[in-house]
C-alpha cells in the first residue's frame, strides 16, 4: 500500500491543478492582464501562507542564502512562466494548455541527466516515450486549434512548461536553501508580490479590487488558493520521490484540465484525444518512484 502513496499525491495535485486552468482562462477572459494576475495570485499565497505560518511558530528564513531561493523561484516557478502562460490563455483554449504541460516531463528528463541527477532507463524512456506520443497525437487531430494563427502562441506555453521541468530539478539539485516547501512558498510569494506590484502598475496591468466583483475575480481568487496548496505540495514530492517522477503530474493536470475545461467552459475534443490520456497514465504507470527519499514525505512540510 505504501507504493500507492506518491500516485495518490499525483492524484490529487494534478486534479486540483488542473481546474486552475480553466479558471485561469475565465480571469483572462475578463480583460485581466498577466502581471496584475500574478500580483493578486502571490499576495493571496502571503495572506494564507503567512497565517499558517504563523499558527505553527515557525519563523520564515530570510538569510542572504535563502532570499536568494525566494527569488529563483519567484521567477522560475511564478512570474516567467504565468506571465508566459496567461498571455497565451488570452488566445488559446484552455484544453490546448492543458495538453501543453504535457511536454513537461519530456523536458525535465535531459536536464535532469545533464544535471547527473538520473540515469538512462529504458524503462522510464518508454514511458516519457508514450507521453509524448500521446502529445503528438493531439497536436495531429485537425481541430485542436480553431485558428491557425494559434500557433504563433504556442512557445509561450512551452516557456511556461520549461520553466516547470527546471524548477522539478532545482530543488532536487540545490534544495530549498534551508525553507521548508511552505516557507519557501510563503517566502518567493513575498518577493514575487514586491517584484510583479510596481511593474502592474507601472505598465497598467494592476487590478483594482475595489468594484463589483463579477466571475473573474471569483476565478482569480479561487485559482490563486488551489495553486497555493498543490504548488507547496508539489515541492514537497519534488524533494520526496525525485523530479522525473514528480513531473509526471503534468499528465494528470493534462486529463483533469480537459476535463475541467469541457465542465465548465464546454470545451469539446475529438476521439484521438482519449487515446492520447490513455497513452499518458500508461506512462505514468512505467515511471515508478524514487523511493530514496521515502522517508522524508510529509515531514518536509515545514
């Protein structure tokens, strides 16, 4: 039984990540710019975070080592690839990005042997092999993109999913510098939050909060809380079960966006589709775990 628990881990990151795509596309949809976005996103993560924090007395590292993390990921894991990805969303259906982050573990994996962090397994090729398979396959039905002017959109999705596959393997090859998952979260959302302000504002991309607020603000809001709670969880199983397997939640937020997408937005998918999520758990199945880290599971929450 034990063997399930990091797929239950990927269960639940990747379903919950998934709706965040859709609601991502709401509050773009809305006329929200990507800098105000991310502003709003990072000072609710402040709010919440900070409180938890607070109720388990645990002070938030600010040494000139662990600022200097709170700052990579900032950037790496929040304001590059968001401001890359929710520029897309303006364009591209919320479907098209989902299938997008799918290409997540097919980037992690070289840098991760660049990084001397794996090794080449036929075992795990086959089945990052079938993942981008499947990914070929949906890029090949004729419908996929309503516009062929899409395309011009589509590096700025894979920006943001290249972004992710570096992140997976900077924790594993540098840790966190000293924080814990929650408190480095708390802490790059801090810095993050001071970085994307001034430039909101200055380029007239701030949100006023004081109006009416109407489905993308409740969109904003809601996609800004899950994030908060699968990005810290994420960083916990990065550190437990390794980034190659970690990343393998892109598949998972893959299906569960389409999903999602096609519930609340009506989003519509032809037959090859399915056969391509299909293609990708099986992919997961053939990834197995790093269960080195085994032992430092949900202690590595602080």
């Amino acid at each position: 039984m034990s063997r399930l628990i990091p797929f239950a881990w990927l269960l639940f990151i990747g379903i919950s990540w998934g709706l965040t795509q859709p609601l991502i596309k709401i509050a773009v949809s809305g006329g929200y710019k990507p800098l105000g976005m991310i502003f709003w996103q990072m000072l609710i993560s402040v709010a919440v975070l900070g409180v938890i924090n607070m109720v388990r007395r645990r002070p938030l590292p600010f040494d000139r080592r662990v600022i200097g993390f709170y700052i990579a990921f900032a950037l790496i894991g929040t304001i590059i690839p968001n401001a890359a990805s929710y520029k897309a969303y303006t364009v591209l259906p919320s479907g098209i990005m989902s299938l997008l982050l799918s290409l997540i573990p097919m980037m992690a994996f070289p840098i991760a042997l660049v990084l001397g962090l794996d090794r080449f397994s036929v075992k795990r090729t086959v089945g990052l092999s079938l993942g981008l398979l499947a990914v070929l396959l949906i890029i090949g039905v004729p419908d996929a993109l309503p516009n062929s002017a899409m395309l011009a959109f589509i590096p700025l999705g894979l920006l943001a999913s290249l972004m992710y596959a570096f992140e997976g393997n900077f924790v594993a090859r540098f840790g966190t510098g000293g924080a814990g998952p929650l408190q480095l979260l708390l802490g790059a959302s801090i810095v993050g939050a001071a970085i994307t302000g001034p430039i909101a504002w200055g380029t007239g991309q701030w949100i006023n909060p004081i109006h009416v607020w109407n489905m993308a603000d409740l969109a904003l809001i809601a996609s800004a809380l899950i994030h908060t709670l699968v990005y810290t969880l994420y960083v916990m199983i990065v550190r437990s079960y390794g980034p190659i397997f970690s990343v393998q939640v892109s598949y998972i937020v893959t299906a569960a966006g389409l999903g999602w997408a096609m519930l609340i937005l009506g989003e519509r998918y032809s037959g090859p589709i399915w056969l391509a999520l299909g293609l990708m758990f099986v992919g997961i199945y053939l990834v197995s775990p790093d269960m080195k880290g085994k032992n430092n599971g949900a202690s590595e929450l602080s």
